[in-house]
C-alpha cells in the first residue's frame, strides 16, 4: 500500500525543503504544494544548474511526477508565469505535469503595495511579495480565486469594490498612488487563459490517486516557527505552515498521511525581525553566513545565524507529529573549534529553567539559552556520503541531536546536491 509524506520546515525557514523533496521525488507521483505564496523559495542544485522554485512543487524536475498547487496556496499570475519561463529555459515542460485548484486566491498588484506600504511603517521581515494582504483578502471573503477568472464581469464588478478598500488606505494613510483597475484587469486578462488551462479538482485527483494506491508527497513551505497559529507571532507568515495544514490546504483527510519528515538545519537561523534566543553576534555568524551562503532566497536579505535549537525543534515535532528528521547543511560546520546545542532555557527574571517556547511575544525577551558544548572538526564533511566516513566529532553531533530529540535522523545533507546526502534511515513510502 502507497503511503503519503509531509516535508515540512522544523524551523524558521530555509532549512533546505526543496533539495530533501527532490532528493525524495522518485518514492512518489504526485508533488502537492498546500501553503504560501511565492515568498517561499526553495533551491534545488541539479547537474550544477542552481533551479529556484517559489510556487511550483520541487518535484517538477522530475519529468515522470505531477505536480500540484492546492487550495490553501496563494498564486500571483506574473510570479507562476514567470516561473513557468525559467523552467522552459532549463528544458523543463510543465505540459500535463502541473495542475493548480480553482479555489487557489489571488495575489494582485494592490496586495503587493500594501505590503509595502506596511513594512516602511511596521518592519516585521515580510517579503513584500502581498501574500499577507492576499491571505486577508481570502479571510474577509473579498479575495479573487482563479476559477473566477471564467467570469470577466464578476472579475471586474470585485475589483471595483476591492479597490475602493485598498486605494482609499494607499492614499489616505499610506499616501501611495493608487492602483488602477485597468492595470489589474490587463494582467489578469494577459494570464487568463494559462492559469484556467491549468486548472483541477485538486481533492478529487488526490482522492483517484490514493484509490490506486500512488504516492503523494505535499511541501511544506517556510517553516514551523512562522505558522500563524503556532510561530512566534507576530513574526510569523500568513498560513498554517504545520502539517495540519495539509487537509484544508491540499483537501485531503488527515488519516490519509503516513510520514511527517522534518527538515531542519544543523545551526539554526531566520530572515528578518522576531526573537532569536540562540542567535550568534559574533565573527561565528560572519563565517557561517559565507559558507552556507545564507541569504535570503525570495528576499537576498542576510539571514540572521544561530547555534541549534532543539527546543523549538522539540515542539515542532510534537505538534507536526514528526516520525523522522533530515539534517542539512552538516558540512557548513567543518573547522569550527566547538559547537553549542540550545536544550533548554533560563527565565532571566526568575532563574527557571525550561524546556518550553513562549507563547507570549514578550516572553522571548527574558529567555536565555542553556547549551551543551561539543566539540568542533576540521576534517571537512563536504559531499560525503557515508555516515563512517564522517569525523567521529561530527557521528557524535548527529547521534547527540538524535538523542536530545527523540526521533530518528533519516537523512543528513553534506552538499546541495541531491547527490550530496547520507542515508541513515529509509524512508518507505511502500
């Protein structure tokens, strides 16, 4: 019997989802994405061809996979053209392998320039790509969804009212030009035809291939930290990214999914704004930066850098109910004399130590980490691929993080290769 996964981010984001789903594509048929926007970015390095995808499943790489962009995803039209393009020029066709759902809301110019708006008066790390409008939008119930696009006079009798809303708060308060419907409409109608052409009854495809006992695997996209519910709110993205996500995103029941696998770095960092208790302030986080080349996919912003947290990794696997681990980036390590794991924290103002995240924003501020300190390599760990060949202070690390947390590690990632990937556990979806 086929089974179904999850690969989702255990952290902050940018954990290296796109290089573990492709690494996996070959276990199933269809690839499903079923949150964000293209604020994600995931890099996938193929046959030294640096591919990054915003909005379409990292599985598309893979000629003989479908790919899918469920319901609880938001599509900007330019973003997913623009995508489509890059592909073409990689040799890589979409034709009859990319289906998007009809309910998917749409991401418009005036959501970008609210975006903007807001971060120049209230910085809190957004990509400024309008996916936190277009998710209000979709709350409110005054989104445009791309199956409404088959009705030109509907589009433009909801445009009108939306832009009534948006424009008055551009002008009045932002004091930003406002958006003119001839330009929304112009893009819209530019697209019309490719996004209706790619549309599905995404639950329904699901729902046929799980009868015939095919595969699926839905990405995540940014990370634990940054759902909207569970994350350190307000830093936080627009969408459920856990994998309780997966059902009212993608449309499909929760008994349906098998395998939970986390991605998580093995330091720890974040873009943008929002508390960091293991954050580095030091030369270490120059350093780290550069080797891992730590910058912002969707963004190129600098990615604040930290040792590993496994607190909240503990609570991302606890309520994304995690069966394995993948551990990325192990070789960004190498040549460091010592390395720190965060097990716990210290309320500066009581003394009390914890193993918990707050819930509270302003409770970070009076957290402290507890570290364990293990010692460093200078062997590199670059592009091995068997767990005997890497440094014994490097086996330690991983069998320690393994044992703080209480889950399998699967796989470990020592390059951005596919190729670049020690399996310790296999992964059956069968």
């Amino acid at each position: 019997m086929a089974k179904n996964v999850v690969v989702l981010g255990m952290q902050w984001g940018d954990e290296g989802k796109g290089k573990i789903v492709d690494f996996l594509t070959e276990k199933v048929k269809y690839i499903v994405r079923y949150q964000g926007g293209h604020n994600a970015g995931h890099t996938i390095i193929v046959n030294n061809n640096r591919i990054i995808l915003h909005l379409i499943p990292s599985g598309i790489l893979n000629k003989h996979k479908i790919c899918i962009i469920g319901n609880g995803v938001v599509v900007s039209p330019s973003a997913l053209v623009k995508e489509i393009n890059m592909l073409k020029k990689h040799n890589v066709s979409i034709k009859n392998r990319l289906i998007i759902s009809g309910y998917c809301s749409l991401v418009l110019k005036y959501h970008v320039a609210m975006d903007k708006a807001r971060e120049e008066i209230d910085k809190i790390g957004t990509t400024g790509c309008g996916i936190g409008p277009a998710y209000e939008d979709k709350v409110a119930r005054r989104s445009l969804r791309i199956g409404d696009l088959n009705n030109e006079n509907f589009v433009i009798s909801s445009l009108e009212k939306v832009l009534r809303y948006y424009n008055h708060q551009l002008v009045h308060f932002y004091h930003k030009t406002p958006i003119l419907i001839s330009d929304v409409l112009q893009e819209l109608l530019q697209y019309k035809d490719l996004l209706l052409d790619l549309v599905g009854d995404v639950p329904i495809i699901l729902c046929n291939a799980i009868k015939n006992n095919l595969s699926i695997m839905f990405e995540g996209s940014q990370g634990f930290l940054l759902d909207v519910d569970h994350g350190s709110y307000p830093y936080v993205t627009s969408s459920n990214t856990i994998s309780g996500g997966v059902t009212a995103g993608a449309g499909v029941g929760p008994t349906q999914i098998n395998n939970v696998i986390g991605v998580s770095k093995s330091y720890t960092t974040r873009v943008g704004s929002g508390p960091f208790p293991t954050e580095i302030l030091d030369g270490i986080s120059t350093h780290l930066c550069t080797k891992g080349r730590e910058f912002g996919t969707t963004t190129g912003r600098r990615r604040r850098i930290g040792w590993l947290d496994t607190v909240i990794i503990k609570r991302s696997i606890q309520i994304n109910s995690v069966t394995s681990l993948c551990l990325t980036k192990l070789d960004v390590l190498d040549d460091l004399n010592e390395l720190k794991i965060c097990i716990g924290y210290k309320n500066s103002k009581t003394g009390k130590c914890n193993m918990e995240i707050p819930y509270i924003i302003s409770d970070w501020d009076i957290i402290e980490p507890i570290y364990e300190i293990l010692p460093g390599w200078s062997q590199s760990c670059y592009k091995i691929t068997q767990f005997n060949l890497l440094p014994i202070e490097a086996k330690n690390y991983i069998l320690r993080i393994e044992e703080i947390l209480e889950i399998p590690i699967s796989i470990v990632s020592t390059g951005p290769s596919r190729l670049d990937t020690i399996i310790l556990k296999d992964i059956n979806l069968r």
